[in-house]
C-alpha cells in the first residue's frame, strides 16, 4: 500500500504528536509537578512513537501493522493518563490520543 493511502491516519498521527508536545510542554509548567510526571512521560512517548509511525508510513515500512499496534497500546495509555487531569490541555491530548489509537488499531489488524 503507497503512502497516499494513509493520509488519514498520517493526519491523525501528526495531531496526536501535536497534541502531546503541547500537553508535555504545558505540563512542565504546571505548579504541582510531580502529580504530572506520568502525564509527562507518556506525552513523550506518545508524541515518539507518533512521530516515527508517520515517517515510517511515508517511506511504506513493511512494519505497518507491528508499528501501529504498538502506536495504538501508547496511545490509549497516554490518553487514559491524561484523561485523570482537568487541564484544558491533557483533555485536547486525551481526545487526539483516543482518536489516534482507533485509527492504529484499524492499521495493526
């Protein structure tokens, strides 16, 4: 499958990633820093593994499902950590990672 097939999913991608940096660098600021550190460190993850999915697609990795299936397990744990906090920010983070982790899972199976 080309690339162009994936366009949906590379959008999705790229929001979620978005998303997250937004959210991690939102996080850093927050006064009670600690009660973030998992917030943050999935927001990391998320927008990594996002990231190299969406290369990865581009240059049409053999690895689609693999990828996307591990893609779509980070998603789901960052958007259920970021889903815990009231912040504006973690709950835009939350949704883009609910959302890409339903578009991964179409990918991994």
């Amino acid at each position: 499958m080309s690339h162009e097939n994936y366009q949906t999913v590379i959008k999705t991608l790229h929001e979620c990633m978005t998303q997250c940096n937004h959210c991690y660098d939102a996080c850093l600021k927050e006064e009670n820093i600690n009660m973030m550190a998992q917030c943050i460190r999935l927001d990391r993850e998320c927008a990594d593994i996002c990231a190299y999915l969406e290369q990865a697609l581009g240059r049409e990795t053999p690895f689609v499902s693999e990828l996307a299936g591990v893609c779509a397990k980070i998603c789901e744990a960052c958007g259920n950590e970021c889903q815990k906090h009231e912040n504006e920010h973690c709950k835009k983070c939350a949704d883009a990672c609910f959302k890409c982790a339903e578009e991964c899972k179409k990918l991994a199976s």
